[in-house]
C-alpha cells in the first residue's frame, strides 16, 4: 500500500472533486469512528450493539466494492476510446 500518491491523478481515478472525495473520505472516516466507539461499548457492555459492528462493516466493503467497480468500468471505457 502507498502513503503518497498523485493527488490530481487519484482524485480523476475516484471521478471526483477535491471537494467530493473529502466529503466521502470525511463521512466514511466518522462512520468507522463511530463504528470503533460502539465496538469498545460492545466489548464492555455485550448486551449492547451486538450486530452493529459487522453491519457497518459490511456496508463500508459495499460501498468501496462498488467504487472499485465504477473505477474499473472508468478505466476500462478510457482504454476504448481511440
């Protein structure tokens, strides 16, 4: 995994604004910290948000599935245009 990529280059490779991406990467990163405070509360108290955690998880893994996706389809139409 890099650290430090082109940042012009990555942000057309998500098909997003500067803007666009820190929005998404501001909502997604809050979501997980939420997701870390329920699963310590969880840990403490079990009877507490016993499905929370993997359901967040399992919707963060759809959504960047997808964004892969769309991505892939992004690179793939770009490699048929002549």
């Amino acid at each position: 995994m890099r650290v430090f990529i082109n940042p012009i280059q990555h942000l057309k490779s998500v098909n997003e604004s500067y803007f666009q991406h820190g929005f998404f990467a501001l909502k997604w990163g809050l979501f997980l910290i939420m997701t870390g405070i329920v699963s310590v509360l969880h840990g403490i108290f079990p009877f507490l948000f016993p499905f929370l955690a993997p359901k967040n998880v399992l919707k963060l893994k759809k959504v960047m599935d997808e964004r892969k996706e769309e991505e892939r389809i992004r690179q793939i139409e770009g490699d048929l245009k002549i």
